[in-house]
C-alpha cells in the first residue's frame, strides 16, 4: 500500500541550482529523489514547496512523495540522510494525509535575508551572508520593509519568470529588517513570493540603507506596478534562506 510523507529539508545551494530538476544542472530536487529512489527501489517523483534559486539556502524547505514500501519516519530521516551530500539534510520525516500537498496545502512562507556591515567580512559568513562595506540606516530600512506589508502588486519587486502569471499580486503579512552588531536580517512573511521578489525587496532595502532611495520610494514602486527596471537591484542568492513553510 502506498503512503505519503512529508519531509522538512534543510540545505546549503551554495553548489547547487535551486530545488527544481533541470537537464543541465545539479537542483537539489535531484538528489533527494536518487536517495529516495535507493529506498524504493524504483523512481520516485518528490514535490517541492517552492522553487528556490540557484545558490539560495534554506533551513525548512517542505516535500512529499510517496512510497510503496512503507518505512517508519524515524528511519526514514535516518535512511535519506545516509545517501544524501552533507549540504543537504533531512531534519522532519512524518507520514501525511493524502490530501496534503507540499505546494498548494501552503498558506505562506518566511523568508530572511541575511547582510554583514563592517570593515572586514569574516570568512566563515562569506557562503550564507551578503557583505556591504557601507553604513546603513537601519531606522531608514524599517521605514521602507513597513510600506512592503499589506496587498500589492509586486511586479517591480520581481523578475521575469518566462512563464504565465496569473497575478504578480501577493499579499505581505509581515517585513521587519532586524540588527544585532554587524548582523542586519530583514524577514519577510507572505502568502506567497514571485520570481526574484524577496531578493528584489532586499536590494531595495539595502539601497534605502545606504542612503541611495528614500524610505517612501517603495509606496512610488508599489503604486506605479510598473515592471522593475534597474533602480531596483537583485540581491545575492547567498544571503538569503527559505526559514518555514507555513501550512
């Protein structure tokens, strides 16, 4: 008999292009199904929650799939992560309804950037925080992170994904840039995120830290839903980790 389970994945996209199986790259999504297929013995098709791109991190990326040789969850954590890569870890394993659906059960999604501001960066940071040699306004980011809460139109917070949108509308519950020393994190809470939109918002709010954009040129951007141009910059991928998955 078939079961479904549900996994919550931890994983370093440093060497990898994003969760999504491509022909001509290494996704994450990959991996995970040649672990699980080892235990099935058979291939095994894994849905993801999201796509996340190429060198973004994430800490509780959710997944499910089924098997047909039931396996406890408990030793299936153990079992995956024995043939997993050490940068990608499986940290949940549990048995889910048959309804469940690792993308469309989902009702948001947190994400946190994360960005180093000082005079020297340290090495052990470099592969999962974003450095800026400048000082930064934090009151200033906050200003701006507040205009980003409520529903908007985000297409100029968002690139091209070359596919149909239905609406590039998404609703934002929360957006809070946090600061501890030399750390600033912003952590964004949202129905839902397009193409490049956290890592557009956080280009924003960094060049809003900089003195560069006013704190209320994020309302201007928001209202004009004019497609983004080059005034709003992508963050690094590097900084930037898929947190939860609400459900």
């Amino acid at each position: 008999m078939k079961r479904k389970y549900k996994v919550v994945i931890a994983y370093d996209g440093t060497a990898y292009s994003g969760w999504q199986y491509q022909e001509n790259a290494l996704g994450i999504q990959q991996v995970v199904e040649e672990a699980v297929a080892f235990l099935e013995r058979s291939p095994v098709r894994v849905f993801g929650s999201s796509r996340t791109d190429a060198g973004v991190h994430a800490k509780g990326f959710v997944a499910h799939f089924h098997l047909t040789k039931p396996i406890p969850p408990k030793n299936l954590l153990k079992a995956m992560n024995s043939r997993l890569p050490e940068a990608v870890r499986v940290v949940k394993a549990s048995y889910a309804k048959e309804s469940f659906d690792a993308r469309l059960s989902a009702k948001g999604k947190e994400y946190r950037y994360h960005i180093y501001q000082g005079d020297i960066m340290p090495p052990h940071l470099v592969p999962y925080w974003t450095y800026c040699h400048r000082p930064l306004d934090i009151e200033a980011m906050k200003k701006a992170a507040s205009y980003f809460v409520g529903r908007h139109d985000f297409v100029s917070f968002a690139a091209n994904p070359n596919r149909e949108l239905e609406t590039t509308v998404r609703n934002i519950f929360s957006c809070e840039v946090k600061k501890s020393g030399p750390k600033y994190v912003i952590v964004v809470k949202g129905d839902g995120f397009l193409y490049k939109q956290v890592r557009s918002m956080a280009g924003f709010l960094l060049s809003v830290g900089k003195g560069n954009e006013k704190p209320e040129a994020v309302k201007e951007l928001l209202d004009a839903a004019a497609p983004r141009t080059a005034r709003v910059e992508t963050a690094p991928p590097r900084g930037l980790f898929l947190w939860k998955v609400f459900y």
